[in-house]
C-alpha cells in the first residue's frame, strides 16, 4: 500500500527543473509538506532512505521495515518519473527532439538527476551530500523531538519549509539531491529513455556519491543531534506529566497523552 | 447568498497573467486560501465544480447541492471575470488596443482563459489537467481527513499552499486550470468582449478538456486515497464518537488517542 | 502611546521601492503581520484610517477613537516616511542626485506615495482602490469573526498573507496603496523636501483619491460581508456566551460546535 | 555544548550571496526559523550578541551567561563560515580564481561579510545597523511577550519570517549584518584566507559599526517597547489563570504561566 502512495507522491520529484530556482526551492517543499502529510499515518512519513536508515541507527526502526522502505521509496521514484515524464511528453519533445546528451552545453539529463558541472571534485560533491542531507537530518530531529513541542500538525509544514530551505543554501553545487531513491531511480530511468550508460559513468562514476553520502551524512547529524543537544534538554517525563498544571516554562500544553515521533 | 460570495471571490482568478509566475502561484495560493475561509462555513469552502463532484461521489454532499454549486461558482467566476476586466479595463487598453486575437504570437486570449500552445496535444492536455487536479483532490482529502487531525483553521491555509504548489508543478503546459469553472466562465466572457467563438473552437475545440479532465481526476484521485490510505489508517471510530459526541463532521480533534509520525 | 508605536511601524512603508515585485509584496504582507501583533493588544492593530472607520459603521468603534487613530497614523506615517528617508538618504542621493522630478519617464515621487500612469483614469483608479480596500475589508471581517474560530494568534499571519495577497493581485495599477494614511502622509513628506505642489495636482488632483476611495469600499465591503455572509452562519450566540464566559475580545475558542469543510 | 550547535548553526550563514536577493532573504529566514527551534532548549535560542546584550538590559539574562554566549556566537559564526567555504571550495575557486580583492568592482569580500559601497557614508552605516537591530529586538520583544499569546511553538517560525522581513527592508544599505558575530566572524576568516587586514581598514574601519550599533540598537528598541508598549497591555494574570481551567481540548493554553525566550 505504501507503495502506492509513494509512487504519487514521488511523481512531483522531476518535473521542477524548468522553472526558476527560487520557485523550484519553495515547489518542492510544499510537495514535500503535503507527501508527509498524506502518509504519515500509514509509513511514518519516510519518503527518503537515508531518513529511514537514521531512524534505524537510533533504534526507532526495524531493519527488515528499512529494507521495505527503501525499495518502495526507489519503485515509486521511478514510477513518478516515468508519470511526470509522461504529463510533460510534448513539452519535451518541443523543446529537445530527439537529442538525449548527457552533459556538456546541450546537456538535458539534469532533468532527471544530478548532473555536476565538470569543475566539481566528487570530493566536494560527497562533502556536499553529506552536509545537506546531515542538515536535513538534524533539523528532522528536532522537529520530532518531543521535548521540543512542537504540534504533530506543525511537523510536515516545517518538513517542507526545511527542505526548501536546504535548497536555498545548498542547491548550488549539485540541485541538492539530498534523497537517495529520488536520485538513483530517476537516472535508472534516464538511461532507460534513451541517455544511456553515460548517465552513471559520467564524472568519474558520480551516480553512487548522491546515494552513499545522504546515509552517512544523515546518520552522523542525527547521532550529533542525540549528543550534543538531545542530552542537554532536561526533558523530565515523569515530572513532566505530573506536572502539567503548573507548567513552568511556557509550553503550549497539548496535555500529558501527547506522544510524538520518539 | 453562497452565490454573492463566490462572485466576490471569482474576481481575483483572471488578473494575475501579467506578473511573474511564482507571483501567480503565491497569489492565487493565498487568494484560494481567504475565499476557502471566508465561505467555508455557508457551502464548506466549495469553489471548485470537480471537487463538488469528489465529494458526491464519496457521499459527503447531495446531488441537488453539487448542481447547486456548479450552477453557483460558473455564475460567480464569470461575474467575477467582468469585474476584474473593469478594474484593468485601462490598463489592458493601453497594452492591447482595440485588438482581439485569439491565438498566436499576439494572442491574448490566455489572459482569460487557458489556451494550450499548439505544440501541446489535447491528449497530454487531457492527462495534465487529469493528474493536476487528481493531486489537488489527493491532498485536499488528506487534509479534511480527520484522522490527521490537522486543526481546521489550518485547513484554508494548506488548501492555499496546495494550490500553489500545484500551479508550481504543472503550471507549465496550461497554466493549471484545474477548476472547470474558473476555465469556462472567462472562456464565455471572453468570447463576448471580441475574441468571438475560436476561443471554443481553438485547438481543435480543447475548451472541454478542462471542463471533463479535472471532474474524473478528481474522483480517481479522491478513490485512491480512501482505497490505498483510508483503509490503512487506523480510526476506531466507535471509540472516537464515543469520547467526542458533538463532533459530527469532521473535525481533527485532539483527542488522547493522538499518535504521531513515529 | 500609540502614536510612538505608529511612527515606528510607518517606518518600513516606504523605501521598498527598489526591490523586486514579487519581494515587496511579501515583505510588506511581513512587515504587516509584525505591526498588528505589536499593537494588537494595545489599540487592536489598527493601522488603517479605512478599517478603522470600518469598524466605526460596524458599531465596534466610537467616533472619538477613529479621530484619535486616524491622526495617530497619518503623524506616524509621516514619521516613519521621514526615519526611512534618513537611513536610504546616501543611497538616494547616489542614484538620484539632487533631481526631483514628480513623473515622467524620470519622475521619482513614486518611491514615496502612489502615481497612477498618465494612460490610467481616475475613474478607474477610485474603481481600483475602492475594490483593493474592498477586499482588504472583507477578509479582515473574516478572519476576525469570531464564528470562523481562527486562533487569536493567527491573525496577524493572516492579515500579512492577506496583504500580499491584495498585492500581487491589484498592485499593478498603483501600486496597492489601499491605506489612506500610508499614501497621504509620504505625499506631504514629498512635497516638503522639494517635489513641491505637484504631488498633488498631478493627474488632475488625483492625491484624493487613495484618501476616499479606501473609506467607501471598506465600509461597503464590510456591510457585504456582514450582510450576505454573516447572516449565513449559525453562530448561536447566547450558548457561545455561556460556555465561554470570559471571552471578551474575540477570540475564536474551539468549542463543541466545531464544524469542518467535510 | 551550546558552542557545538552554534558552530553548526551558523554554517549556513555565509554562503547565500550567489543567489537572488529574495532568495538570500527566504532562505536566511527559514536559517534562522530552525536554528531557533533547535537550541531554544538549551540556549533560549540566543544566536545574536546584539540580542544576548539586550535581554541582559532587561534584566533577563546573568551577565556571565552574556559573555559565554556571545564568545560561543563568534566562535560558531567563524567555524560555520570556515564549513560553508570547504562545501562550496570548488565552485569558489571556479568563478574567483585565485584573486581575493576585497573591494571595488571585482571585490570580492561581500561573499563573507558586508562591505558599504564607497557612496554609503559611515555615519548612514551606523544609522541603519542601529534601526535595522531595534526592529528586530523590537519585534523580538513583541514575539515573546507573554501577554500577546503567541504559542511558543511558533516563537521560531515567526523570528524566521522576521528576519527575513528585516532583510527585505534594510538589505539594500549593507546586505543587512544585524548580527555582531555574523558579521565580525567571517571578516577574521576572510582575512585569514588572503584577504588580508584590508577587510578590517576598508572604508575607514567600517568594521566596528556592525558590531557596535546592533547593541544600541537592540538595547534602545526593547527599552522603547517596554516603556511604550508593554505598560499599555492589561495582562491581570490572576483572572485569567482561574478562567482556564475548564480547557480540556488541546488549545495551546494562553496561561501566564507562559515564560519564554528570555
């Protein structure tokens, strides 16, 4: 069932490119908002692999549910690039012909997938990934830590305001992947359409930074977050819920049967 | 009455083609997001002739009321189109002249109306218009679905982000009609003020594409989400009425069985 | 005291001017939002001669008060016009020089206060503004009728979205002053450092026009919303009372009644 | 610890200038908006040595704590820049080369910190640091004064659009510093890596001012609100904190037991 959802959901994941960059930063964070929305009941919300590998690091998930996840997340990727591929066939086939060039001036594959411009080191490109997805990372974290209180409902609206905002800082360099499905399943399909073998050896075989650096990136911000920050809030539960008439320090109480993502 | 509102609210749909298009898509999300609250309490915010239709297909509304509304925001989207056209009635003089051309490199009848370029076939028009308005009525489900216990005074402000979002993601073939009424009654007003019967017969007489298209998105869409969500979502509904007699409608109360993203 | 604050919230309405569209609509909308929850408390976020008389037709204002906040605004309009002129005054000096040209192809009293263009008529321009104000009037009777149980804190957010809104979708004529104390007070500070007399004459007096155009649509925009809307809404105002005793000023609590767009 | 979040928080801060104004404006927001939310717990949320002074004037804050954040601020501002200059290295080194000019029509140096125009005098500088921190502060005060009941969860969504509001009015003057650490830290850095003591001689020791004027500005701002405005709000905790009581249904609680930022 999930895979359902997911598959509609990741079908807005492609389709931005066209537009200007400030519109493609907010575009995808109302898409992400409204995607966290729609299945937050049923898987959690996850929609990325490198989120749900975190979850698992901290103990919040199964591994066997990671596994699942992942490759509903990488199917329904494809299947919503084959989906938007299919809405903007014309427009394409308008603007590009028949040409299918990887890289270079006349370079289209960066419709689908990451493409970094030649004068990027995969070095820089691995630092990048992992610094984004870490950012991502934390700040999902202290979305979803209880002891911050913020409301559920809150939760997928600031999702999305957080990945526009990545974008606004990081999208230079690479278009701030960020996600592995998102971007190992689109280039699947470029290759498939047409682009060919190219579209992974290009760079010096860069396809695999977009989807190993997100995980580690991912996993090292949460573990920060969990180290630095998490030990520091006095968090107090039993207090806490006893004490929740007296309040000492100005939470908007959503009373002691609130329990969040942690 | 319901038809006083919507005249008022119609009026801002066909005044934005001169700015910027991410202005477009913030303003007509945020002008969404004020007519969704002022009339959500007279006809429960229903501006939209396809999702009026959703909603009798799932058995929230009755028949006789679905045709009271379409009958409602036609009259209101074209009484609105009128009085917008005499508040840019000097404006568009001096930009225009006397002239009124339907199609073409001066064509200007898409400052009413959606008008596909030629390059676009009615097929993709049809999928386009299928697939937007199916994700407008995906997310507008996930939204009054009271089990994601979204607050109902955010209900207006997601509906507004949703359609910017949505204009962000598909503006690009069409302009994203997605609303049956707001694409027929400036489509019939503008064939009054000159531009005559080609803006019907234009594109090998696409003007009920976005007539049918969003009805049957739409109801797919809103099918989809009870089959592959709904039933996935645990409700308990005895339970629930139970603790919150009152509630009849839908409202997401929140209640102790609050369960998060986790 | 609200004067003092008056003159320091005016501050920020005029030297936008060199942004882009697209930002001084959102930054003004922003600006808006901060202003109303700075005095909300102290004189109900009254910023507006138009809404303030307003709200004196609706009953909820003494005659007295609405002197008292109109002269407060336009002195702290002027103020504020007055600060924000010292700390732009280097940087206009380097792009304007000692020139100070009211219009014309070089005319620059627009960084101050409204001008409509020589092709635009005044007819058009009261139309333009009575309908901008008109609108402005409307959703701020929805948003603090307290029947549409909007949190209290939530209103200024919407009164800044709201303005941003007004922008994008009437700022192309003049520039949405839709604020008689905002357009006339930066006037008198023009003409004061030496664009003279002709900031009035200019298009045939049209300086009066933002002062009334404004007041009339206001107040009939909010008769229409009292009239057609607010008559629709169940609102049972004696158990409304009786369960929440204390409410005093408005705010929309969440009670039993709670009905949803479902 | 607080040390480390800062260093990450701060990160974001320096690498924005490529992209457009509206751009830098949103996104330093949203920046802003989850560096709050993240350290609220731990530190208050005190990113700014400007704002830690400030509340240390109002009698909010232990002078010690003053001086260990704003050396935790600086130390952070300088690290996050030294983060944020390896992840776009290549990219730097792509359009710069190896030429570091700090100023003029190749300079380069506004990449890391503000650098007044030649036509800017220092005594404007000055000014407009001294304005643009006291409406912050101002608003800052406004924001978290318990008796305008806004929930806590909102506190940092609200500083976000704050401060991109700021920037959208005052950026144009200097690019808006308003932040003693943000500006100061990357100097040093930027000195560090070539471009020499100029940064701090440039245009007769501009240096000190967005260091100095922030203070008084913010210092002067809260005074102003707490003699102006916050005398004015009737806030009789007593009748309130009794009337409460009844609220059994997730309202975020408008108690006076509100205690927040501060």
């Amino acid at each position: 069932m999930f895979l359902g959802i997911s598959i509609v959901h990741q079908f807005d994941l492609s389709h931005k490119q066209l537009n200007t960059w400030i519109q493609i930063n907010l575009g995808w964070g109302f898409t992400i908002m409204f995607c966290v929305y729609t299945c937050s009941k049923t898987s959690g919300g996850h929609l990325n692999p490198a989120i749900s590998l975190m979850f698992y690091t901290i103990g919040k998930l199964p591994l066997a549910h990671v596994f699942y996840y992942i490759i509903a997340q990488v199917l329904g990727a494809f299947v919503g690039t084959a989906l938007a591929y299919t809405v903007y066939l014309d427009q394409t086939y308008h603007v590009l012909g028949n040409a299918r060039i990887v890289a270079g001036p006349n370079g289209t594959a960066s419709l689908f997938t990451s493409m970094p411009a030649p004068h990027l080191s995969n070095t820089i490109a691995f630092w990048d990934q992992f610094v984004g997805t870490g950012f991502l990372a934390l700040f999902a974290c202290v979305i979803i830590d209880k002891r911050n209180e913020i409301p559920s409902y809150m939760h997928a609206l600031l999702f999305g305001l957080l990945v526009a905002m990545i974008g606004m800082a990081f999208g230079m360099n690479l278009g701030y992947p960020i996600n592995p499905a998102r971007d190992f399943a689109p280039r699947v399909f470029a290759a498939l359409i047409g682009y060919g073998w190219e579209v992974f050896s290009y760079h010096n075989y860069y396809f695999w930074i977009p989807i190993l650096a997100p995980c580690f990136g991912a996993i090292a911000a949460a573990w920060s977050y969990f180290i630095f920050v998490g030990f520091q809030i006095p968090d107090q539960p039993p207090n806490y819920m006893k004490e929740n008439k007296s309040d000492a320090d100005g939470i908007p109480l959503k009373t002691t049967y609130v329990r969040d993502l942690a």
